[in-house]
C-alpha cells in the first residue's frame, strides 16, 4: 500500500507541476486550483509513504520517476524536446532509482 501511496504522490505532483506552467504565475483560475491540489495532495501522499518507507528512498523514487514523467508531459502538452544529454541524465537517474529498488536493503521490500 506504501508503493500505492507513493505512486499517487508522484501522479499528483506531475499533474501539478503540468498545471504550473499553465497557470502562467497564478494568473489563471483553474490551472493554479490544479497546482495547489495537486501539491497539497502529492505532499500528503508522500508523508503517508514516509511512515514505512526511508525518506532517502521514497524522496529519490519520487523525484527521479518525477523527472522522467515531467519532462513526458513537457513533450505532450507544450511540444518541448529534450536534447541527448538531457535524455542521457535522465536514463542514468531512472537507472538509479532501479538499482535502489532492486539491490537495496534500504528500500524496506
């Protein structure tokens, strides 16, 4: 259920970092709604998984698969392309987050 609480805090913080750039400075009515729900859920999320799983664990899934699934809403929704370094860094920080999953003791499996 932890895994589930941290997969919907990463889910939440995408969609609200997505709504970020849409609400152009908290100008916009609906897109900043969407940032401070989506924020305030995504911290909510992340502070239940905390409880059983290490916050140096549960804060580099978050962040690295957050990465990853910003920069694919980046591309989707405002047509933003990433150059080969910058695909590069990102396949090494999803590379790390495997190796912590799969190799770790920390990861409280």
């Amino acid at each position: 259920m932890n895994y589930a609480y941290l997969f919907a805090a990463i889910i939440s913080e995408v969609i609200a970092t997505s709504a970020l750039k849409a609400a152009e400075g908290f100008t916009r009515f609906w897109p900043s709604v969407i940032v401070i729900v989506g924020y305030g859920l995504a911290f909510y999320c992340l502070s239940l998984t905390m409880r059983t799983i290490p916050i140096g664990i549960a804060y580099a899934i978050w962040s690295g698969v957050g990465i990853v699934l910003i920069a694919l809403a980046g591309l989707l929704l405002y047509r933003q392309t990433l150059d080969f370094p910058a695909l590069a860094g990102m396949a090494l920080i999803l590379t790390g987050v495997l190796v912590i999953n799969l190799f770790s003791k920390t990861a409280g499996h």
